[in-house]
C-alpha cells in the first residue's frame, strides 16, 4: 500500500516538471534526432565575473605556464657551468628523449631540469628512472610548459 502511494506520488511530481502543460513555450525547441520538446536553459551571470575570469586566464599568459614539477639533474656555477650544462642537458635528451630538458640561468647558477609534470606523482615516476642515471637529482616546483592536446 506504501509503494502504492510511493509511486503515484512520484509520478505526479515527475509530469509536474514535463512540457505537456507549459503554457510559455518561448524557452521550447524541437530536438531534431528524437522528435520531443526540449526545454532551453538561459543563463545570465553578472559580467564581473566575465572580468574576473578574463584576468585569471590573462595572469596564467603572463606567467608562461602552468605550476608543474620537474627534476633537477644539474645545478652548478663557476667557469665550466655552462658547458657542463649544456652536457647534462645531452645527457638527458640521449637518456630519456620522451622527456624534454630545460637550461636555466639564473645569476650565477646553471641549472638543467628534465620534464613538464603536472602532478608530483607523476614526476615521481619518471624521478625514481633519473635517480638511477643523476644521483644527485631531486623534483622541484617549476613553471611548466602547457601540455599539447
């Protein structure tokens, strides 16, 4: 008797939110492929938060990225940083050429970074493979490049 009343009461509030009786039908449209009448949802928001969506997209341009891993396999300065970069960076590029290698230079320190990891998990993964080749290796915070689709 319970699920008697369970159900007709269902099915009311079920044909309640139907088309059937809609007397405004100016938000009705005709689905092509099923032949039914489908309702049109209208959104209207505030166009501050349009403002507020544009700056956050124009920051992440600005910073030439996303925040991201990478490993570090080479960090050095002095006369022969350079060229010991450069050869860090082969060295990996010949290892691992899944994975793109970085030169940084930032005064007075050569630095040579491995990967564009979204999640430290997954620089992890290819960490433990590095550490095996680059012993003083370590993941670190990075600007990284967007990924390709």
């Amino acid at each position: 008797m319970l699920l008697t009343i369970f159900f007709t009461f269902l099915s009311v509030v079920t044909d309640a939110q139907g088309l059937k009786g809609n007397k405004n039908r100016d938000n009705v449209v005709k689905d092509y492929f099923t032949g039914r009448d489908t309702a049109v949802v209208t959104l209207i928001n505030d166009p501050r938060l349009d403002t507020l969506i544009y700056r956050h997209i124009q920051s992440r341009a600005k910073m030439g990225g996303l925040r991201g891993y990478r490993i570090q396999v080479y960090f050095g300065s002095g006369r022969q940083a350079r060229k010991e970069a450069n050869e860090a960076k082969a060295r990996c590029i010949s290892l691992f050429p899944t994975q793109k290698a970085h030169i940084l230079y930032q005064t007075p320190f050569y630095k040579v970074r491995v990967g564009d990891f979204r999640t430290r998990n997954e620089a992890f993964v290819i960490f433990m493979k590095i550490k095996k080749e680059f012993p003083q290796a370590y993941p670190v915070n990075d600007i990284i490049v967007f990924p390709e689709l």
